[in-house]
C-alpha cells in the first residue's frame, strides 16, 4: 500500500512537476497528431519517446533515486524512440497471446469466464512484462520462471501494482468513452499515468526485486 501512495503523488512532487508539465506537452501533440487521417512517423516518434520517458523513469526509481530522471536524448531515434516501441510491442504481444489464441480456438459468448480470464492475465503480466524490458533484460520476458520467480518475490506488492495498473486503463478507457476527442483531458490523464505507473512498477522492482530478478546498478 506504501508504494501506492508513493506513486499517486509523485506526479504532484514539485521536482516531477517539470516532468509532468513537458510530458503533457507530448501527449497533447500526440493525441493531436492521431486525430490527422494517416499514421505519420512523427506519431510514432513520438509514442516512442513517451515510452523511453517512462522506462527511464521505471529504471531510476528501481535503482533508488527519488526524484523525476531526466529525459532521453530525443536525438537517438534508435535507443530511445524504435527500441521503445519494440519493447512494447513484444510485452502487448505477450499479454495478448494467450487471450487471442483461447477467442480463435473457442466460441466464447459474452460473460463465460473464458471471456474475461484471458484479461486477467493481460492485467497481471504487463506490470512484470514492463519491469522486465525497462530493466533492459529483454531476454528474460519471455522465460516463464523469470516472469513467475518475480511476481512472487514481488508479494503483495505486487498485487497493488496490479490494482494500480490495472485500475488506470479501465479508467482510461473509461475516460475515452465519456468524452472522446477531449485531448486535453487524454494529454492530463495519459500524463499523470505514465508518471504514476512508471514509479509504482520501478518502486515495486526497488523494494522487493532489486538484490534478487535482475542485474541493477546502485543509484549515486
């Protein structure tokens, strides 16, 4: 629960205030682009650079430091803007596998648990998928006894980052529904959950992961 307390205010930390304010800058210019008829490489650019913010930030607070990082070289497309958004990629892809393989193979009508189960294994793997590649241990996402060994180290904490994760994209989602095309609203809320779900995984991975899952360098 600590760390759930942690993470929902650290957006609000006057040292991650400059982060959050640039970071909404992004998402606005984002969702803007979206609206255009095509998918441009800016897009893309961009997305991917929203992704290397978060997983810096998940990095630094997994190796002890308490304020907001600062942010990668948007000069490096490669590192900071393709890798990214291969990363993501592979950890959605994974998430989804199971679920998209039980909806090809069954006929699974509305409300049958085989309708909702599949997400709940998407809920519970991105958090640890995410940890995993932000800790630059891309190899190891896709070893189911890393993947298991971590979650149940992690213990109860882990069961919050779920909470935390999970309840962020139903309210996301949520959001979307009520007011769509409000990219004001998206660039705020798409903000402060970045922020607040790249501390809650890197505070989960420093507090309970760091001596034991992963290789991690000790914070200056």
């Amino acid at each position: 629960m600590k760390i759930l307390f942690e993470a929902l205010a650290f957006p609000f930390k006057q040292s991650s205030l400059r982060m959050f304010l640039i970071v909404c800058a992004l998402h606005g210019f984002e969702r803007l682009l979206l609206n255009l008829p095509v998918l441009s490489i800016g897009t893309l650019a961009i997305t991917g650079y929203l992704f290397a913010v978060q997983f810096n930030l998940i990095y630094t607070t997994g190796n002890g430091y308490k304020e907001a990082p600062n942010f990668p070289d948007f000069s490096d497309w490669f590192d900071n803007i393709l890798v990214p958004l291969l990363k993501v990629a592979l950890v959605w892809l994974l998430a989804f596998a199971p679920a998209l393989l039980i909806w090809w193979q069954l006929d699974v009508s509305d409300g049958e648990w085989l309708d909702w189960l599949p997400m709940l294994f998407v809920y519970c793997f991105l958090p640890i998928g995410l940890m995993i590649v932000a800790m630059d241990s891309v190899a190891e996402v896709v070893n189911p006894v890393t993947v298991l060994s971590a979650i149940r180290d992690a213990g109860i904490d882990y069961i919050w980052l779920v909470l935390g994760f999970g309840t962020w994209i139903i309210v996301s989602e949520e959001l979307d529904t009520l007011f769509p095309g409000s990219w004001i609203l998206g660039a705020i809320f798409g903000s402060y959950g970045l922020m607040f779900t790249g501390r809650l995984i890197g505070a989960v991975y420093r507090d309970r992961l760091a001596l034991d899952a992963f290789e991690v360098v000790d914070a200056e």
